[in-house]
C-alpha cells in the first residue's frame, strides 16, 4: 500500500451518509466485489423475469392446438430470446455475481484478484445484454419492422445467413452475446486468478469451501468455452456484414462446423451453469444436516473431473445430425462417462444428509429439491446419451423437459435457494420463512406440472420451436398441463421477490451466523465490512467457524 | 496440518498475527496465464477452421496459387526473434539498466512493426495481384479471418511494449516495474507461438508444401 | 505501515482498491463500439472515444501503483484463529458414521462360500434336470463365448476343461466382487442382515440377471430355469450374509485423518 487517500473525506463511512444520488454513484464506481455480485444478481433476476414472461408467452400460445395469440415470426423471437436471455443474462450474470460475492468471503480475502476487471465484466455483461434488448426497438427484421433475433439460442448456419436471415437482429444477437462474453471471460479469470492467489492463511486448496472447488473450475470452463465461442461469432459476423463464406454451403462451407463451434462451447457452457449449483447445494446440505460433507476429497476429484469430460461431450447435441457410427459411438460413450463424478456427487450429497439433524428450513427445501429434480434431469439426460434413442427424440419435446429439469429443477432451484441461504449475510435481515416456504412449493409443483408432461409430449412426438401443433395427435392434455403450471410458477418467483423486497426493511436482524453454519463468510458481520474482515482470517481446517466454536473438538485432527 | 505456534506481535500495530506469509502464486502471472489460455482457445477455433476448409473452395485462389512462402519466412524471423529481444530487455529492466532496456524494447517494437509491414505487403499483393478479398472464397474468409486476428494481436501487443517505452523514455518506469512488463512479455511470446502455429498451418497445410 | 515489497505479495493485505468509473466507462466504450457495427458509425466513435477515455482512467488507478484506501477497523467480530489441536485420545463428542464396518476380508471369504453354495444349487439343477454337472458350468462360460448359443445340449453337457477353467474364473470374480458389496451394504441393514441376504439381494440380483441375460448371455437365456437361478442366489445370500454377519466388525477409521490412514505418521502439533 503506498499511495493513500489524498484526504480523509474519501473513507468509507463519510461516503455511506451522502444522499442518493451519490449513493447511486458510488455503486457506478463502485470496485467492491460485494456491491458487484449484488448487482449481477438484481440484474440477473430482472432478466429472469423478463425472460420468464417471453416462456409465459410461448405457453399460452400452446396452451391449445391451432392458437394464434402469437404469430409464428413472434413465436420464433420468443423461443430465441428465452433461451439467451435464460443462459446468458440470467444463468451466467446470476451463478458469477453468486461467486463474486461469495468467494472472497471464503477463502478470507478483501476483494477478488482484480477488482477493476470485476467492475469491467459486470458492465460489459448489463450493456450487453441492455444491447440485446435494443433489438426489439432498433433492429430491423424480415419486412423492414423492428425485430428481435429469431434464429434460435444456438443460432444454426446456414439460417443466419443474410440470405436466410434478413435485416440485421442475428447482428444484435451476435454482438449482444459477444459482448457479454467478454465479461464472462473477464469474471472467468479473475475467479481463477483470486482462488489460486487470495486465499488467507492456512486456506489450501484442499481447504477450500467446496463452492471454491466448484467456481474454480467454472472459471477454466469459460475461458475455454467463451473463446471459440467468440471466435465462431466473430466468423458469422464476418459472414454477414463482410461477404465471408465460413458457414455458407454455396461455397462450400460447412454448416455443421459451425454446430462444432457451438456445442464445443455449449455444452461446457451447461456445466459453467450446473458447478455453481453443485457448489451452493454442497454449502447448503452440509449447514442444515449439521454434518461435514460427505467424501469432501471424491467431491474436489469429481468437480474436476467433470470440468475435463465436459471438454470432449459436446457432440452428443448432433447426434441426429449423421456424424457416423465411430463419433457417435466416442460421444456417446464420454457422455455415459460423465454420468459417473456426477452420480458421485448426488451419492455424496444424500451421504451427508443420511443420519444427519436434518432442518427444513428453506434454503434446505430448496437444495433437496435441486437433489430430486436434477436427479431426473440426469437420467434423462443419460437416456439422450443413447445415440438410437436420441434419434427418436432429439429436438422433441421431450428434450425441453430434460434440459429444464437441469437448469430450472437444476441450476434455478439451487440459486433460488443459494439467494435463501445468503441473503442474510448480503443484508443483515432474515427472509420471511412462510413466505419463502410457499414460494418453494408453489415453484416445486408449478414447475413439475409444466415440464414433466414436456417428456409424454415429445415421446408421443411433438417438436420443439413449432408455434402451434394439430388437435387430433394426442397432444393437447399434456401442452395443457404444461400451460396450467405457469401460474404457479409465476406467483412462486414473485413471492421469492416480493419477500426479498420486504425483507430487506422488515425482515428480521440475522446477525453474522444465523444458521448456525462453518465457513469464513459467517465469521463477518452481516452485510460484511467494505473490507471483509478487520484481520486476514487463518484457518485450520475445512470448518473453520466450527473449530471457532468448538476449539475442544476442532477439525483439523479428522481431515 | 494446522501448526498453530508460529504467531507473533506486529511491531506496527501491537496486534497478534502470522509473522510470515503462505506463499500464493502471483495474481498478475496467473491472469495473463488466463488470457493466454483463452486466446489459444480463440485462435484454436481459427485454425481448425482454416485446416477443415483447405481444398474445399469451389473456385480459387487458393493457399496453393495465392502465396507466397519466401518472405514470409524473412518476416516470421523478424516476429521471432523479437521473443529474444524482449527477453533481454526484461533483464535489463530488472537490473537496472536503463539504456539496454530501452535499446532492446526499440529493437522489439522494430522487429515487430517490421512483421506488420510484411503483413501489409502481402495483403497488398494478394488483393491487387490476387484479386483475393475476404468474400472471395472460403480461402478467403478464413485466410484473412486467422492471419487477420494474429496481425491485430501483434497491433495490440506493439501498442502496450510501445507504451512502456514510453514510459520509459518520459521517465516513469522503475526497476520494480519488471515484473508488470514481464507479463506484457509473456503475451509477446503467446503472439509468437501463434504465429508457429499459424505459419505451419496457412503457409505449409494451406501451400500444399506438407 | 506496510512497505510496497508487502503489497505485492499479499494484495490488500492491509487496504482496498479505490472505486473508479475507469472500468464503466470503458465497459460502455465497447459495447457502443459494437453497436456501431448495427446502428450507426457515429456510435462507434463514440464507444471508441470512452474505450480510450475508461482505459485512461483505468490506467492511472493502477500505474505506476494501485490506488487503495485504508481499512477502517469496524470492531466485528472477524479475528478468526484455529485453536490448537488437541491431544489424540481427547474426548470428542462427535458421532462417526459408520462406527463399526466389516472387514474386507470377510466379504472375501464370504463371497468364495457363498459362490461355493451357489455352484452346488447350480450343479444340482444340471444333475436333475439335463442329467449332467458340466451343462451349467458351461452355460456360464458362454458370457466370453457368444457362438455357444448356436450349439446343441449334446456339446454343451459335455466335459471341456478350458471351459470349466474359464467359468470357475468368471464365478470366483463375480462372487468375490458380489461378497465385497455385501460387506458395504449389509450396514445398512444392521438388525437383519439375513433379511438382507436371503431375499433382498437375490430379488435385486435376479431381476438384474433376467433383464441383462440375453444381452451378456444368450446361451444361458436358452436354457436357464429361472426358479433354479433364484434359488442358487437365495443359497449364494444366505451363505454369504451368514459369514459375513459372523466375522467380527472392526472400528471404521473415519475417525483418522486422511494421511493417517494412509499411515502416514504425523506429528502432533500444537501446544
């Protein structure tokens, strides 16, 4: 520390008393990892309503057979944007905003490794997906009207072409996503420059949270993942404004490199958005089963080794594609393989929950209802890992019910109950329990009732991204049930916000450890200081506020 | 495991704490450890594009008509040994002395703009002579997608060893420095491994020499 | 205060960075540079001029030294100190689970015993009902041998020695693995393990067999008697669960720090 404050009037509680404007201000300026992943998480769940009201949209218009509240151009910019929206604006903002947060907090550090690049990666992700948005205004479509992007989240060649694609919202979808990407990338290396250098002493690595574990490996994922990403948008954008032929099969380019390039960073892509979920649910069953995590050395093993096999699956999405029998056979064959440190972790979490004191309390609720439906969501997704059965369903329905097992059962369940687990600590007060009880359970068979029917529709045939379907096919009960489960759903999410809005007033003062819970972020007051923690923490075991409580029975001796 | 007797009193504050410091790795060494990572990703997906379309246009030019080897080679020395260069000029820093940095840092940023400029020729050559533009064919789009991109990170990596040495020249820059311009060298030397990268696969893949 | 070779090793170790718009600004430089490229070239030159205008203010933040603020101390409680480790033998009031396990060494020879039982059951059914021991034993070497589907009774009742060796190889590993397994699981079971030998491992392990059995082995599919299979698992369970439940449980080592188990010595630490 060499250069000081010029004047004493920049400290930090001369700067909490200024009016709102100023206030406002400094969370512009702010650098503080803190205000930061508070921010990624508002803005993430913004988009969540947002994108949840374009998934409203889509299941009124299929609430019954030959419906026309949405025109199919409309339909198509719904289903596009849900899926961006979800992944990009809600998904990665909200599960990086989560780690910003969290991860200095515990592994006892006073911000992330560069706070600037922080501020820099929010930014760029809120402007954009802000430039995302301006599509709907500045965009123009097919007949010259204002348009979102409609190719879908994956954007297929050769529909993106300009010959296919007119007007310029696949533009908007490319730079929107590019930019925001550039944020991921930033937030991806600062995850892994801070856990490797900020931990405090006493933290090894084997020492970590597991959360830290999880968002390590997340941080390698994105930068793996983003830059063929970027590299293959840059290659459309190029196509597109600038006459090249990447993805053009006129000239003989090729169509499915560009599938390559997606899924290669797509389906690392879903583990970036799963990890943190794993890393939350590992915090949070632990807490409430008043156990040490179960085979705390097999769960690090199995994050990384999920991290390394989700580099070589990504094929398995273009299976009905024709890739022949010998990469069907590899993709299929490491896709069954990934199942195995996945299945691990489920085993580990129901380990440590078996004979514990269990408390429903409801960050609880929500970690075993992640347990559950990610449960189904996996086997489904090792039934899509059979190369003759995801012929039969592939791009059917029944894939939509998979894959929102995972990231809605999944990934959404797992932060809802993460948002539950810390809030308190971000704010000083306690949710209202009622309300977040009813708000989970109105979730739970809300979402149920919508996506389970999804798998009976899809195996009886009905095909993602169709506007509408016939009457006579069998289908209409089960688009039914899928519609009449939106309003639950919907008064769930606005429960959860409504009671963070209320408690953030009249909730009740939690203090720095209110479920009574082991890792470094519950040592500091709630919300903590600008700085963390007065002293750099030591620890000398995986539960340091354990052997802080316990200094006769500590840890260490066990590990 | 937890040995806990090591405490002693901070002389500064009077406060019981750790006397010494668990060694971390560097925080900047390990972000630009990140980029390059995310980089080699970057031009990973460039490159696999440019080898699956070798011979696959539908009309020409190609690799194969279009360039020309021989300079290029003249110029990819420039652009390698300047990895040596900036090697020396770290040293130098690092010791102190002022004048060989500088006189090696110039000598990077000449080899550098040297390998521009025969970027630049080449692109001249290949458009005028040529007739190749990036919506020629899918030579085209690839070639200048991938030799494109690399010429733009030498621009980039030009830019901030030129800023140092500016820096440099105004004064500014201290031995302590050494390290934060060893990092910008390590992204010199990723500029570098690239272009080996790139070299094998446009000159010697996309010629038809291997 | 702390000299600035200390800030380098420990970042904020004793302050936090500066807020600064450089990152904002920067941040709003690009995305504009983008949007550009779809509205209007004026917005490029405005995203390029607040690129250029953020990384300046970035720059000055961090060159030639980090800008940082001292930390106020807010009194908190935020000292957090491992306590010094105990003695080995000190009481703890921890429950370890599972307390006690089977050794290994008896799901060894309880897996053997039990296959032992299981090739009597099986020997039986081939004497009574195709009138000779060999027919089972080659069935069940049928696993590696797909084309034996395609042989009559005659070849397969017959005497074959590479046959047998193979089949005693594939029943001793499967009993061995199967006799491991159940020293894991009859601890979930602990007031009943015969409950757990004698019909739930058998309906478990039958029902894998039926659903499996024409896939890894159509021979056996051909000729097996399925109320003869479930009686040989029954035997296999109840011989195996009784041997089991019968060698006596030793103290599980979850109470042992990892490198211990590996026994690997450490010393004691702490005063």
């Amino acid at each position: 520390m060499t250069t000081l404050p010029t004047t004493p009037a920049e400290t930090v509680a001369d700067r909490r008393a200024e009016p709102l404007s100023a206030r406002l201000h400094l969370w512009a300026i702010t650098v503080d990892h803190k205000r930061l992943g508070i921010m990624y998480v508002l803005s993430g769940l913004v988009f969540f309503l947002v994108g949840g009201l374009e998934a409203s949209a889509m299941r009124a218009q299929l609430a019954r057979p030959g419906n026309d509240l949405v025109s199919p151009e409309v339909f198509n910019q719904l289903f596009t944007m849900h899926g961006t929206t979800m992944v990009f604006l809600v998904g990665m903002p909200v599960l990086l905003g989560m780690g910003n947060y969290l991860i200095p907090l515990m592994i006892g550090a006073r911000d992330m490794a560069f706070p600037r690049l922080n501020a820099f990666g929010f930014w760029l992700f809120l402007f954009g997906g802000l430039l995302l948005y301006y599509s709907y205004i500045g965009a123009q479509g097919l007949y010259g009207t204002s348009a979102a992007p409609d190719v879908g989240w994956f954007a297929y060649a050769p529909l993106t072409d300009r010959t296919f694609s007119r007007g310029n919202s696949t533009d908007y979808w490319i730079l929107g996503i590019m930019v925001s990407g550039f944020g991921s990338i930033a937030t991806g290396a600062n995850l892994v420059a801070t856990i490797l250098c900020m931990r405090c002493r006493g933290m090894t690595l084997m020492r970590m949270p597991l959360m830290a574990w999880m968002m390590l490996v997340v941080g390698v994922l994105v930068l793996t993942a983003l830059g063929p990403l970027t590299a293959a948008q840059v290659m459309l954008l190029f196509d597109r404004n600038l006459g090249a032929h990447f993805f053009d099969p006129q000239e003989g380019g090729s169509a499915i490199l560009w599938q390559h390039f997606f899924w290669f960073f797509g389906h690392p892509e879903v583990y970036i958005l799963i990890l943190p979920a794993f890393g939350f649910v590992s915090e949070i069953v632990p807490t409430f089963s008043r156990k040490v995590i179960f085979g705390y050395p097999l769960m690090v093993a199995a994050t990384v080794g999920i991290g390394f096999i989700s580099l070589s699956v990504w094929a398995h999405h273009m299976f009905a594609v024709g890739l022949g029998p010998v990469l069907d056979a590899f993709f299929s064959a490491m896709t069954f393989m990934i199942a195995v440190p996945t299945g691990i972790k489920i085993f580990n979490w129901i380990g440590t929950m078996w004979g514990g004191r269990i408390r429903f309390a409801s960050p609880m609720l929500f970690a075993t209802g992640f347990v559950a439906m990610f449960v189904i969501g996996g086997l489904t997704g090792i039934m899509l890992a059979m190369v003759p059965f995801d012929w039969q369903v592939s791009d059917s329905y029944f894939v939509v019910g998979h894959f929102h097992y995972v990231l809605f059962g999944g990934t959404i369940f797992a932060i809802f109950g993460a948002l539950h687990y810390w809030y308190p600590k971000a704010v000083g007060r306690m949710l209202n329990e009622t309300i977040a009880k009813w708000s989970f359970w109105l979730l739970f068979a809300g979402f149920n009732l919508t996506f389970f029917p999804m798998h009976i529709s899809g195996l009886l045939g009905m095909p993602r991204r169709i506007y509408t379907f016939q009457p006579d096919r069998g289908l209409e009960l089960w688009n039914l049930l899928s519609t009449a489960g939106v309003p639950l759903q919907a008064a769930g999410v606005l429960l959860i916000v409504w009671n963070l809005l209320r408690s953030h007033r009249k909730g009740a003062i939690a203090g720095n450890d209110p479920w009574d819970a082991w890792t470094l972020e519950w040592a500091t007051t709630s919300p903590p200081p600008e700085h963390n923690f007065d002293e750099p923490p030591t620890v000398g075991s995986r539960r340091p506020l354990w052997d802080l409580k316990h200094p006769e029975d500590p840890d260490g001796r066990y590990e | 495991m937890a040995a806990t007797s090591d405490a002693t009193v901070d002389p500064t504050d009077g406060a019981t704490r750790r006397d010494a410091v668990e060694w971390r790795p560097s925080r900047g060494k390990v972000g630009v450890a990140s980029l390059i990572a995310m980089e080699s990703f970057f031009f990973g997906t460039f490159i696999v594009a440019f080898l699956f379309y070798i011979g696959k246009d539908v009309h020409g030019p190609t690799g194969a008509t279009a360039l020309d080897v021989g300079p290029v080679i003249v110029w990819s020395i420039c652009l390698l040994s300047s990895s040596a260069t900036v090697v020396a000029a770290v040293k130098a820093l690092a010791r102190g002395a002022k004048a060989a940095f500088e006189f090696w840092m110039g000598a990077t940023l000449l080899l550098g703009g040297a390998f521009v400029y025969g970027t630049a020729v080449e692109w001249r050559g290949l458009m005028l002579d040529h007739e190749l533009f990036i919506s020629t064919n899918l030579f085209g789009s690839t070639y200048y997608g991938l030799v494109g991109f690399h010429a733009f990170h030498v621009v980039l990596g030009l830019l901030a060893l030129g800023m140092i040495w500016t820096l440099s020249k105004l004064g500014h820059l201290r031995a302590v420095d050494a390290e934060k311009v060893e990092l910008v060298s390590w992204y010199w030397h990723f500029v570098d491994v690239v272009w080996i990268f790139v070299f094998t696969s446009v000159y010697l893949f996309g010629t038809g020499i291997l | 205060m702390a000299t600035p070779d200390d800030a380098r090793e420990t970042p904020y170790a004793r302050a936090i960075p500066r807020p600064t718009a450089g990152p904002l600004v920067a941040a709003f430089g690009v995305a504009m540079l983008f949007a550009g490229i779809v509205t209007n070239v004026g917005a490029s030159v405005v995203g390029a001029v607040a690129l250029v205008f953020g990384g300046v203010i970035w720059f000055r933040e961090v060159m030639p030294d980090e800008a940082v603020e001292p930390i106020e101390a807010t009194g908190g409680q935020t000292v957090v100190t491992p306590p010094p480790l105990p003695a080995r033998d000190a009481p703890s009031r921890r429950l370890l689970l599972p307390v006690e396990i089977h050794p290994y060494r008896a799901g060894l020879v309880g897996g053997l015993a039990g296959g032992a039982a299981m090739a009597v059951v099986a020997a039986a059914w081939g004497l009574v009902e195709h009138g000779s021991v060999w027919l089972p034993i080659n069935l069940l070497a049928g696993a590696v041998n797909p084309g034996m589907a395609a042989m009559g009774e005659p070849e397969l009742a017959a005497f074959d020695g590479g046959w047998i060796a193979i089949a005693v190889g594939i029943h001793a590993a499967l009993s061995i693995m199967t006799g491991l397994l159940f020293t894991v699981a009859l601890p979930m079971m602990p007031r009943r393990p015969m409950l757990f030998g004698v019909v739930v491992a058998p309906v478990i392990l039958s029902s894998l067999s039926w659903s499996t059995m024409g896939i890894v082995n159509p021979a056996m599919e051909e000729f097996i008697s399925w109320p003869w299979f479930v009686g040989s698992q029954i035997a296999f369970g109840a011989v195996c669960g009784a041997v089991i439940s019968r060698v006596e449980k030793v103290p599980t080592m979850a109470a042992l720090s990892t490198s211990e188990r590996l026994g690997i010595e450490q010393s004691e630490v702490g005063s």
